[in-house]
C-alpha cells in the first residue's frame, strides 16, 4: 500500500516537474519571440530613418540641380500684347522771333555814318535810326522808321557801303504784339505723322515753364545739310516779351488703334523676316520651366518705344529682353506673370 502511494507520489511530481518545463520552455519562446519583434522594430525604425535621410538628400540634390540648372539658364523678362495707339514724337530746339516784322532797304548809295538805334529799341514813326553819307556827294541822309515798333534786327555796322541796286538790308522792325513765332525743320519721316492741328509744346529753357502754341504753317526746306520742311509755331503770351528766349519744341502725335502692340526691343528681324521670340511652358525631369519658340510676324508701324505687328496671339509672352543668347529652342529662366 505504501508502495503505490509512494509511486503515485512519484508520478505527480514528475508531471510537476515536466509542467514546469513546459512553461519555462513557453516563456522563453515568448521572451525570444518578443527579442525578435524588438530586433524587427529597431530594424524598420532604423530604415525608415535612412529612407527618410535618402529622401531629403535627395530631394536637396534635385534642388539643387535646378538651382545650379536654372542659374546657367539665361534670364529673361517677358510682355503679354496689348491694344494701343503708338505715339509719335519730334522734338527740336528753336528760338523766339517777332511774328510781324519788315524789312527796310538801302534807297540811296552811301557809306553807313552813324547808327541810332539798337537791337530792341521801341521806336515811332519818322524817327531817325541811321545816318548815310551820299556816294560821291557827301551828303548826309536821314534814315527813319516808317512806322511804330521795335528794332528787332540790324543789317549793318558803322563804316560799311550800301547799294540800293543790291537791296542792301538796313534793319527789321517788328509790330508790337502778343505773338511770338519759333520755327521747327523736320525730316520727311518727322512730317508724315504731325499735321496742322497738331499741339506742340514749348518749353522755355530759361525760364522753366512750358506753353502751348499753334502750328501756323509747314512750308518745304531745303538747305545744304538737309532737305525736309519747316514747321512755325506761334504763341500768343501777353506782358513779357518772348524775342529771343530759347525753347525746347516737343511735338507728339497719337497713331491709329492698333490691336496688337509689343515692346520695340521685342521685334527681330532675320533674312526670312520679322519675329518674335515667345515663352512657353516645358516640362522636364527638373519640373516645370520654359522655353523660347520663334514665331514670324508682319510689322505693321512703330514708334520709339513699340511696334504695332499683325499674326501674334494676344495671350502669347513676348520675349523683351534676355541676359544671356538666347534663339528657337532655347531654354530660359523666367520669374514674373508677364503682365507689363
């Protein structure tokens, strides 16, 4: 009896003992198991780090290959088309004379005596001006002032002969009025876009105010430097007189409205014609960027700051200007909305 107590005690702490085991064989699989999933984590951890550091490096080296690809790219500022009038200009330099003015004649042969009068002198009718001592009589004549005015310009000095037969010029006398007259000379291109009712403005240079005159007539010229026309241009200013203040002429005229209107600096001219170059979008494994495209156009008329041009769509960018050589095809660098 005791026997088989003593073996069943025996049996039970066998079972005991492999349970036991059991469990200590079970927690150190789980504790290997969860070395292992720690192993796995810290793996993963440690490459989504350097999945993350490749990425940035990466995207840092696209960057800066597009900086350093768009730095050697050549810059250019650009214009959309726009409607408008071109404005023509002509400008020039003159002087103040007297609108109304004579002149008066040598009527006798003689030798210029004695002078009475200077260079803007008021003078009356009847008032001696010059005294001439006959050729050959040595007789003195009187020269006197037919009317009014002003001595506005003197034909000779003391001491020298003058002809009657050769219409020797004595002096000019002006009317007093409130008119003053300047004179303009322009070429045959200057004449094509100004006309009669045209407004110049006068500045006057010493004086630094500006007036508005009238165009009183546009004759031909011709001398031996240049061939155009000759355009006079009155101003009516009352009080302080006018004759020989120096004024700066600007003439400026509004053309035709013209659809399509571009900056002059964009127009080129090659032995095939008139182009321009426009800026289109172009996609590359850099990103976004541009490119220039030659498109032809016909030019219709221009003035000093744009050309009016026919065959160019209103929403194409016009290249304006480039800093770097640029031609059809060429890549460039652009930064604006091109609304100028």
């Amino acid at each position: 009896m005791d026997q088989a107590e003593n073996g069943k005690k025996a049996s039970q702490l066998e079972k005991e003992f492999q349970l036991e085991k059991v469990l200590q064989l079970e927690k150190e699989f789980q504790l290997e198991k969860a070395l292992q999933l720690e192993r796995v984590f810290q793996r993963k951890k440690r490459f989504q780090k350097i999945f993350a550091v490749l990425v940035i490096v990466l995207l840092a080296l696209t960057f800066l290959s597009k900086s350093f690809y768009n730095y050697r790219l050549p810059v250019v500022t650009a214009a959309l088309p726009r409607q408008g009038r071109l404005i023509f200009t002509v400008e020039g330099t003159s002087e103040f004379v007297y609108a109304y003015t004579e002149l008066v004649y040598a009527d006798i042969d003689g030798k210029i005596r004695e002078i009475l009068a200077d260079v803007g002198d008021e003078v009356k009718a009847g008032q001696t001006l010059m005294r001439v001592e006959g050729n050959g009589t040595g007789e003195m004549y009187d020269v006197r002032a037919d009317k009014d005015g002003i001595v506005s310009w003197i034909g000779v000095s003391k001491g020298i002969y003058v002809s009657s037969v050769q219409n020797t010029v004595l002096y000019e006398i002006a009317e007093k009025s409130e008119e003053w007259v300047c004179g303009l000379v322009i070429s045959e291109e200057q004449f094509e876009h100004i006309s009669m009712e045209s407004v110049p403005v006068l500045e006057l240079v010493d004086q630094n105010e500006s007036v508005e005159g009238e165009i009183s007539s546009i004759s031909g010229y011709e001398s031996q430097d240049l061939q155009g026309y000759k355009v006079n241009i009155t101003v009516r200013r009352a009080g302080a007189p006018l004759a020989g203040e120096r004024v700066k002429i600007t003439i400026r005229e509004e053309g035709e409205l013209y659809d399509t209107l571009i900056p002059a600096a964009a127009l080129c001219k090659d032995a095939t014609g008139y182009y321009v170059l426009v800026m289109r979008e172009n996609d590359s494994v850099l990103g976004e960027g541009y490119k220039a495209h030659r498109m032809s156009v016909d030019l219709l008329d221009s003035d000093e700051a744009c050309c009016a041009v026919r065959g160019l769509p209103a929403d194409e960018l016009v290249i304006i200007a480039s800093i770097g050589e640029i031609a059809d095809g060429s890549n460039v660098f652009y930064e604006g909305d091109g609304t100028q």
